[in-house]
C-alpha cells in the first residue's frame, strides 16, 4: 500500500505483448501498477473487468489521500477524479 500523503505515486497499466510471436494470439490481462517514487513501495493488481468503478476500488484501497498520481492512462485519470488526490496527466496538472 502507498502510505504516505504528498509523494508522487505514478500509476500505468500493463497487457500482454507480442514479444517474437509476431501473428500470433496472446491474452491480453491489464494490471494496475505503481510505484512510489520515495521510498519506492510498489504494488501490482490484475483486474478483469477494466472500468473507472473497479480502477477506483483498486486505487482507493492502495494509495492514500492526498497523494499526487501521474497517469497517461485515460481510464486511471478518470477513476482519480473521484478521489481527493492531486493527479497529474501528462504534463497537465489538475488539484482535486
């Protein structure tokens, strides 16, 4: 769990890739992942079903309030919104 308030947490997702299986059908499986940048505590969540819902359920029980997210993702942005962090997407920062 991020515990901390004020530390930057980046949060991305991650899918199967084609890594030399070129043509080839892989699954496909997202996971929620971030890391803290001071100290760096990480955490991983596989998820079935992406939506802003279980995103917001997933971040709220890992990363505490208050603590500043960067995310490219569009899904993760939108889950953030409904919690009291500072999210940072790209290189706009928004204060919620």
């Amino acid at each position: 769990m991020i515990e901390v308030p004020g530390v930057i947490v980046e949060i991305e997702k991650k899918i199967g890739k084609h890594k030399h299986n070129h043509g080839k059908r892989i699954e496909e499986v997202w996971v929620i992942s971030a890391i803290e940048r001071t100290p760096e505590k990480t955490f991983d969540v596989e998820i079935e079903e992406t939506n802003t819902e279980n995103i917001y359920i997933i971040l709220s029980q890992y990363v505490k309030e208050g603590s500043i997210v960067h995310t490219v993702v569009e899904i993760i942005f939108s889950a953030c919104k409904f919690l009291i962090w500072i999210i940072k997407r790209s290189i706009i920062q928004k204060t919620l």
